[in-house]
C-alpha cells in the first residue's frame, strides 16, 4: 500500500485537518475506535508543536508494514517535520509536565505514550522531525 | 552406536528389561502410582522399554517419530515428564549394571561404551523434553487466548450501579481491553457507579496497581464513580508496603460493602421487609 | 464558528457539536465567561459527547474554562466525555484531576443541583 496523506501545517486549520486526515486513514487501516482517537490525538500535538514552534511544516501520514519481524505487522506512520528552530534539550521535551507555551506540557511524551514507536531527531537552527508509529493489533 | 554394544543389549535384553521394570517401579513418582492403576502401568512401562531397544535398530528417523508418538501419547494421558526422565536414568543405569557385570568388554572399551550409552540416552530423553515442552507451549498459547476471552465483562448488578470482576493476573494487554469494556460498559448501562472486585487478583504489585488507578481514572472522566472492592489483609500490606497511593480512591473490603457505599451514592439503600406472616400464609 | 450557549433558570447548558479546533475552543471560553457574568448563573453543563479527540491544548482550555467559571461562581460539570477520547487522556497523562464529571446532560444537571441546592 502507498496510500498518504501529506498536510501543509502553517495555520491552525492545518491542525485540524491534519488530525481529520489521520483518523480517517487510522479508520480505512481498521483501527479500532480507541486507537483512531490515539492517532488522531498525537497527530493534533505535533501539528500544534509545528505551528506553535516553527510556524509551518508538514504532517505526512501513511500506512507502514513490517515484513522483517517474525510477525508481519501493518500500522500508521505519522512523520511531522518542520524547518523551525529546532529543540536543543530534547531531554526536556520528553518530560512530563515541561512546557514553554504555558500548555499541560504533556504534548511530546504524551504522544510517546499514545503511539508505539516514537524517534526524534532535531538540529538546532535547522529544524526537527519526529517519527512515530502505531500497529495494529 | 557400535554392533557389538547393540549386541550385547539385544543378548541381554530380557535381564535388562526385568532389571528396568523393578527399577521403574522404585523411582515412579509416587502421586502417580497412586493415580494410575498397576495393569496400565506395567503396560506402558513394557511398551517404553521394548520401545527404547527396538529404537536401536530403526533408522534415526523411524525411531524419532516412533519415540515422538509414544511421548504424545503419553502427554495425552497426562503422565509427567519425569517419568520418562527417570526412566531413561533407570534405564542407563541399568545397562551400564549389566555391562560392568560382563567381563567381554576390555577396561580399554569401558569408557567408549559409557560414553555411547549417556550419548544415546540423553538424545532419547532431550527428544521427550522438546516433545513435552512444545505441548506445554502450546497449552500456554491456548490459555492465553482463554484468558483474553475471560476478560471482564462488566456486569449492571442495581439500576446505576455495575461490577467488573477481575480475575487472574493483570498484564498490560489485559488492562488495556479491561479499561476499554468498563467504560463501554459504563456508557451501555448508564452506570454511576462501578465496583472493581479484586478478590480474584493474586497479586497487586506497582504495576497492577498503577493499571487500577489508570482505569478509576479513565472511569471518573466519563463521569462514573469508582470503588475498589475485594482488597484482602494481605493485598492492603503490599499496597502499603510498596508505597502506592490509593487514597484518592474509594476502597472497601468486600463487595457487599461496596454495593452499600454504591446505592448510598446513587441515594438509596437495601432494607429488611417486615415479616408480613399473613400474607405467606394467604399463599 | 461559535458554539451555542443555552440558559436554564439559573444555569447554562453547552452541548459542543463541532470539532474543536483552538480558536474556537478560546472564543467559546470567553463566551462562556461572559454569559456566566451577564445571567449570574450558578452552574454549568457542558456536554462532550459529540467530541471525537481531545488534546492536551483542548484539555487545557477546558481545564482552564472550569477554573475561570469557579472564580465567577459557577459551578462547572463536564458530561459525555467518550471512552476512546478518556482513554487517550489517560494515556496522556491527562487526569483533569479538579473537574466534576458526569455521565451525560441529565446526570450533569443532578448533580449540579445535588451540590448547589443540597
């Protein structure tokens, strides 16, 4: 499967309609209705980390498959890049309750925990991506 | 395995066997000769030992699939993994009796001939074990998907009031599909209050114990309430000495208590009729 | 897009049907308030279960909302909120530890009137 979806993220529209793309996509892949609300809601914090931080960038959201594992697993990717400031603590990011713009500061570990695998990689000045992974059960 | 040892066994087979079949009895684990009547036994004890030295002259795959049949079998039947353990020891034992005892095998020899023998015995009893394992990890995929079956259906036992008993041990797959029938349970029967029975849980370690308050968490933000019931003497200790907080929640001791505590919020409470004697006699 | 605020006697009723992007989740914020210092009203119900997701920044707008409506007096009870979208919460973190919640509109109001009448 090669189906994606690829959302222009520079307004607050663009949060909601990267979040509607995913639950959709979430949804035709067969997650349940739990896990369609854990995807749709990790996507809404890292389209909110991109305009809240780098002004504008991109949701881009597909379906994956692991053929390597010993089990074949199929799942959502959701890959949020930007070319904003970057984060130089990442470690701090990470932790709960950390926050800049005054919000619960659950946002980035937050969707660690809604998603099975999360990878961050950042370069000050230059911009960040984040990856993160759901599979079906 | 050298001709002249596979001689030797074929020429003394029958004092091995009888020598195995005293032995056999000596070392038969005890809950089992209690469990097993004599006739059954002696009989898959002959079949175990003809079956060891007919093993001798079959190809190696023949006898593999021939061991393999006789060990499910047994499994079937439900006879431990140590009786073949045991026996295959009685059985070396014996044979290395009935070799020593014979002076047509050169000192030299002794040790090549013991080797063969362990080597020989011990593939036969490695081949039991993986036989014996592979069904028990069969039987453990098997529960585990009964287990996930058994998961908690929650039950509306008053008007508002419901109880989801837990029963088993709690891994976090188990507390996740736990979690999500609560509150789809608490939605469908419009339930106030949900009682979480732990008496069937044996052990509350952090683990468990942050899987419970996650899910009295999830319950309040539906807009239930949730009280902890079935909390044994022992299982308070652990709580305590693990240094949980359960103090935001509710907890009772016992179900009974708890559907009290229930109806109390959902303002109402169990009272005794009065002994109408009349009205049982009019019937 | 504004979200409809409607008056009961001396409480107001919210049943929030639409998605809740961020500008709208402030404007309804300040409507709220604004409502709750126009009519005086004692208690709020607001009504979730049409939402689908709630993020930490919703969370926190509705957080914030409950603690601004109790400083005015307004005593505020959160109704409907869905399985998946508690679910999510927890998985967040997201406890929303100081605000009253019930199962839907009816149950929202009993017990609004439970604590404020006795």
């Amino acid at each position: 499967m090669s189906i994606q979806s690829n959302v222009e993220v520079h307004t607050e529209w663009g949060i909601v309609s990267a979040r509607q793309a995913g639950r959709n996509l979430a949804k035709d892949a067969g997650f349940g209705n739990v896990d369609q609300a854990r995807i749709a809601t990790a996507i809404s914090e890292l389209a909110r980390n991109i305009y809240l931080y780098a002004e504008k960038g991109e949701i881009v959201i597909q379906y994956v498959e692991d053929t390597e594992s010993p089990v074949s697993k199929r799942g959502i990717k959701i890959i949020a890049k930007d070319k904003g400031p970057g984060i130089s603590n990442i470690r701090d990011v990470m932790e709960d309750g950390f926050t800049t713009s005054g919000g619960l500061g659950a946002g980035l570990p937050g969707v660690k925990r809604l998603m099975d695998e999360f990878d961050i990689h950042s370069t000050a000045g230059e911009g960040t991506e984040i990856t993160a992974i759901k599979w079906l059960r | 395995m050298q001709p002249s040892i596979v001689e030797m066994i074929y020429t003394q087979k029958q004092d091995i066997i009888s020598d195995w079949l005293s032995e056999i009895n000596n070392v038969m684990p005890s809950g089992l000769a209690k469990k097993i009547p004599n006739e059954a036994s002696d009989e898959t004890n002959k079949k175990f030992v003809e079956l060891i030295i007919e093993s001798l002259e079959l190809t190696e795959e023949a006898a593999t699939e021939k061991l393999n049949e006789f060990a499910q079998h047994l499994i079937y039947l439900g006879w431990p993994l140590s009786y073949f353990t045991q026996g295959m020891q009685a059985f070396r034992r014996v044979l290395l009796e009935t070799m020593s005892s014979m002076e047509s095998i050169s000192s030299k020899k002794v040790f090549e001939t013991f080797y063969e023998i362990e080597t020989w015995v011990d593939s036969i009893i490695n081949q039991i074990a993986d036989e014996y394992s592979g069904s028990w990890e069969s039987t453990i995929h098997l529960q585990r998907m009964a287990l996930k079956e058994l998961s908690a259906p929650l039950i509306p036992v008053f008007e508002k009031v419901s109880v989801m008993p837990l029963v088993g041990t709690i891994d976090t797959e188990r507390a996740k599909l736990i979690m999500e029938n609560v509150l789809d349970g608490i939605i469908e029967h419009r339930s106030q209050v949900v009682l979480i029975d732990i008496t069937g849980v044996p052990v509350v370690d952090t683990m468990v114990a942050h899987h419970l308050i996650q899910t009295a968490e999830a319950i309040r933000l539906v807009g239930a309430e949730c009280i902890l019931v079935g909390i044994r003497p022992e299982i308070a200790q652990t709580i305590v000495n693990l240094g949980i907080d359960l103090s935001k929640f509710r907890t009772k001791s016992s179900l009974r208590r708890g559907v009290e505590t229930g109806l109390e919020l959902t303002q109402r409470k169990i009272i005794k009729i009065e002994n109408d004697d009349e009205r049982i006699d009019s019937r | 897009m504004r979200i409809p605020i409607l008056k009961l006697h001396k409480y107001l009723l919210i049943s929030v049907q639409v998605e809740l992007d961020d500008q709208t989740a402030l404007q309804f914020q300040e409507d709220l308030l604004n409502k709750i210092h126009q009519e005086g009203s004692i208690g709020v119900v607001i009504d979730l279960t049409s939402v689908e997701m709630i993020d930490s920044y919703i969370a926190k707008v509705l957080g914030d909302v409950v603690e601004m409506s109790n400083l005015m007096g307004a005593k505020v009870v959160l109704t409907g909120i869905q399985p998946a979208v508690a679910i999510t919460l927890i998985d967040m973190g997201i406890m929303l530890n100081e605000v009253p919640t019930a199962l839907d509109l009816e149950q929202g109001l009993e017990k609004l009137q439970q604590e404020l009448e006795g």
